[in-house]
C-alpha cells in the first residue's frame, strides 16, 4: 500500500472529522440539540452511527479517488478519526458553551469532570414529541449512554471504511473496478434449478457467453407477483488494464427481501496494455 496515498486519505479523513465535530458542538451550544445523542428503542445509537459515518466520508472519497484499498491495520484509521471526532465534539462544546452568568465550564472544572457532569445530570426524553416522557437525571446508566455513543461513531466509521473492501479490487493494477454492466433474470417456482445447475457449471468453466445467453439471453418474462428465485451477472472492469469480473449470484424472495443462495466469480484479462514508444526515421 502507498503510505503517501494513505498519508493523504487520512488528513482528509481527519480535516471531515474536524468540520463535523465543529458543526455537532455549534448545534449543541447554539440550539441544544445533542445529534448523536439520538437513540432507537432506547439503546441504538443511530445519532452516533450517522455522525461516524459521516466523519469517515473524507477517508472513503480520497481513498476511491486515489485508489486505496485499506487492509490490516490501515482498516481501522476512519474508525479512528469517528473517535476523534466525539471526543473533539465534546472538548468544543466544553469550550463554547456558556452558562447564563457568561461563565464557561472549562472556567470551572477540568473536561473529563465536565464528560462526567454531562453523563450523568443530563436528561432524557423518550418517545415522539407531544407524547414523550422525560427522565430528569440519568445518574449512573449516563456512562452507559454515552458508552453506547462512542461505539456508535465507531461503528459507523469502520461501516463506511470497510465497504472499501467489497468493490472489486484489480490486483494487476492495484485499482477499483468500475462495474460495466449487470443482467438479470427472474424465475417462478419453476425452471430455477436447471438453468442455475447449468449457469454456475458455464462460469466455473470460464464460459462467459453460455452464460450470459442463459441470464441476459431471450427468455420469458416471469410477472412481479411470481418472482420466487433469480440469476444475476454483474460485470466489473479494470479502466488501467482491461480486466474483466465476471460475478453470477442467485438469490431467492423472502418476504420483501432478496436474499443471495450462491455467488461465483472469474477474472478475463482485458485487452487494454501499455502503448510501445513508435520510432519515427
């Protein structure tokens, strides 16, 4: 991997932390509205989750743009900066916000006493507006609260990150593939099982036209009310040197969802290469 590159990724990661923890502790201080203190059923954090993957967005876009795919450790820096960004957020809001005599608590006490005051004498609505009900102290469950908090930003930092790690990668070129096409074909309860026995025998044979007439061929159309199964070829493309990924999936209805029975992959080496220098005499 290209420690300059990934130098770069997480001074960009770091700079869209900076911004949000700005905006987070201004919201805060300015209109008393804690962000990532927002909770489903009590517990999730999804207030927290959000503003991690947010923070984490610098990271994600220089690391697309500069073609970085973080392994091992260099996995965990946008998880970092998440943590970097709730602690700054805090620190600022301990800074700026004001009591209504002009005092300021870093005038009065230290930051981790002020992390403390806030855990535990903060409040707690729970439910819509007009219908809620408010716990006036949190007491000892606050560090279980804000516990919950900072695993959220943590979450969501390495959520975003490691999506990084799902898009097909070209170890000829060290690049992201850029998807190039993808086909699919429903089926009823019937007719599933041959044409997939037959699909996934072509592509672990590298046979990529049996199966592409098979997925994207002519075929009946099957109505949205019968789709029980279905067979999708995704094609993937390195723009550096041409390789091609060829990805079949199957995938069966349940419920509203699609859920994925088998995948299988091959690479084609492309046609693209390195122009050779013309002599001219």
């Amino acid at each position: 991997m290209n420690v300059t590159k990934l130098a770069i990724a997480t001074v960009a990661s770091l700079i869209t932390a900076t911004v949000l923890a700005i905006f987070l502790a201004w919201v805060e201080t300015t209109h008393a509205i804690n962000i990532y203190g927002f909770s489903a059923l009590f517990i999730v954090p999804v207030g927290a989750i959000a503003c991690g993957f947010v923070s984490a967005i610098g990271f994600w876009l220089v690391s697309r743009a500069l073609h970085i795919r973080p392994t091992g450790a260099a996995r965990f820096f946008p998880l970092l900066t998440a943590l970097v960004t709730f602690g700054l957020a805090n620190y600022l809001s301990y800074r700026w916000l004001t009591f209504p005599n002009g005092a300021s608590p870093s005038d009065i006490m230290g930051f981790v006493e002020y992390l403390k005051l806030v855990s535990t004498e903060s409040s707690y609505s729970i439910g819509s507006s007009g219908n809620d009900s408010t716990i006036d102290r949190l007491g000892t469950f606050g560090y279980v609260l804000t516990a919950l908090q900072i695993l959220g930003f943590a979450a969501g930092g390495f959520l975003l990150s490691s999506t990084l790690t799902r898009i097909p990668w070209c170890e000829a070129s060290a690049r992201f593939m850029k998807k190039a096409g993808s086909d699919q074909r429903f089926f009823g309860e019937a007719g599933f099982g041959n044409e997939a026995e037959v699909s996934f025998a072509a592509i672990a044979a590298h046979d990529i036209e049996t199966v592409r007439s098979i997925v994207a061929g002519e075929h009946e159309g099957v109505k949205t009310r019968k789709r029980r199964f279905m067979l999708t070829l995704t094609d993937h493309e390195c723009s550096h040197c041409g390789m091609q990924r060829h990805t079949l999936s199957s995938s069966q209805l349940n419920g509203n969802n699609w859920s994925v029975i088998a995948t299988e992959s091959f690479d084609q080496p492309g046609s693209l290469a390195p122009s050779s220098p013309v002599l001219v005499s």
